[in-house]
C-alpha cells in the first residue's frame, strides 16, 4: 500500500484519481491545519508535525511500504509541547535542515522516511500523464527563446542558494523571483505589471525529483493572465501540469503561450 503524504491543492486529487484508476490501494496522510482538497469523501489518517514518529509506526500497522510526499504545505507553526517521545529523537536530525531552504528540509524528511524503512515515490512515477511532451501545447506559438534562456540561467543560480522554482522575465531583465511564499504569491504581486513576460518553471539543479516537483495548472494560467504574462515556459521533464486540457484550454483563451522547453 502506498500512502499519499501531503495537504492543499490539486496535486494530492489527481495522484489518488490516477491510483484508483490502477486499482491501488492507497492510504490519504493529512497533515494538520493542511486539509486536503476536494476528497472530503476519501478516508484519511490525519497527523501532527510533532508526532512524525508514531505516523511512522502507524503506516507500518496499515500495512503501508511506500510514500508519496504530494501536495502544498507552509512550514507548519510548531508546539515543542506536542512532541511525542517516538519524535524526539526524529527531531534532532531534522533541526539542521529546518534552518535551511525547504529543499534541505524536504530532503531531510526523505531521509526519515527512508530510514524507516519505506519506499519514497515521486508524483510523476504515481501518474506519469501529468509530465507532458516537449513543445507548444495549443494554439499560441510564442517562443521567446531569448528570455527562456536568460530565466534557466538566472535559475540555476538561485538554485544553489535553495530560493525558489519560478521567475518572470521580460527581454532579459527579471522582474521578479519566488520565494518562500510561493509562485501563486509572485503572481499576484505582478497583477497588471508584467507586460507580455515570459513565466519561466522548472525543478532546482540537482533536486531529487520524488519530492516538491513542480506544477502549473488552470489556476497557474488565470494568475499569469492577470499579471499580464505572454509565454509560460516550463521545463521539460521536470514540470507537472495539472488537469492538461483545462490548463491548455485556460491558455489558448487568454493568449498566453504554454511552452514545454
């Protein structure tokens, strides 16, 4: 059994869709204060941050052997109260890392996983339909090659650093870079300012794949639209979309290039 481990967002619906479709079983791992959206009538196992250790014992009494890390969550508030004495010890190795980006914490979280002794899968293994062909899906044929190249550059410098997973780029100069808020976040901050830029998107140099992959999807597009984007690029191979013939749809009624480079 597997054991979709997450929260918010479109991701977590689509990956539970795409078992059921193959006929497996799954188990749904709700993290406080994250709910899952749109599976109010699935069953799910609802656990604490502070009490990651006994999630662990209890995904083995279901008889669960392999995780899928899929979904939005914010670094939760923490209640050092909570901890529960199967977590104490989990915790003091993930201390270092919850002082660095979330790709070193992620990263950490993994390892615990792992340690215990289960399989970690990616999104994209789970529904690999969700990874699309490189081109231009629909009918806009914009290809600002120019800018793409500028936004992978500036990227994977950032990369190092363990910013963020997307900018905005028009003729060469960035106008803006996620960061811990999220891409939705930068969207919205560039509501009417973005004057036909390029959205670019893709996974950090050298980041583990199974975890934190990005998506884009139809809500992606309607923020884009309004910002005032003309291309989003994203990385071939590295990007999720969600929902392909509404997002591409999305894109062709707002003029907006959908570019899988």
């Amino acid at each position: 059994m597997i054991a979709l481990i997450g929260g918010t967002g479109a991701l977590p619906p689509a990956l539970a869709a795409a078992l059921q479709a193959a006929d497996r079983p799954f188990l749904l791992c709700e993290m406080a204060g994250f709910p899952f959206d749109d599976m109010a009538d699935l069953p799910r196992h609802t656990f604490r941050v502070e009490q990651i250790g006994t999630l662990l014992a209890d995904l083995r009494a279901k008889g669960v052997t392999e995780v899928c890390l899929a979904g939005a969550i914010r670094r939760p508030a923490f209640d050092p109260v909570a901890i529960d004495a199967a977590t104490a010890p989990i915790l003091a190795r993930l201390a270092p890392a919850m002082a660095q980006g979330d790709d070193a914490l992620l990263r950490a979280v993994v390892g615990v996983f792992e340690g215990a002794g289960f399989i970690v899968r990616g999104a994209h293994d789970l529904a690999p339909a969700l990874l699309p062909k490189a081109g231009v899906l629909g009918q806009v044929q914009l290809m600002p090659e120019g800018d793409a190249t500028r936004a992978a550059a500036v990227h994977d410098a950032l990369a190092a650093s363990d910013v963020g997973q997307a900018l905005v780029v028009r003729r060469g100069q960035v106008l803006a870079i996620e960061a811990s808020f999220g891409t939705d976040f930068m969207l919205d901050t560039m509501e009417g300012r973005a004057g036909g830029a390029l959205f670019y998107k893709a996974p950090k140099a050298g980041q583990d794949l199974r975890i934190d992959l990005p998506v884009v999807g139809p809500d992606t597009v309607a923020r884009a639209a309004k910002a005032g984007i003309a291309c989003i690029a994203i990385a071939a191979g590295g990007v999720m979309i969600l929902d392909q013939i509404a997002t591409i749809a999305a894109a062709d009624a707002a003029g907006i290039s959908l570019w899988v480079r």
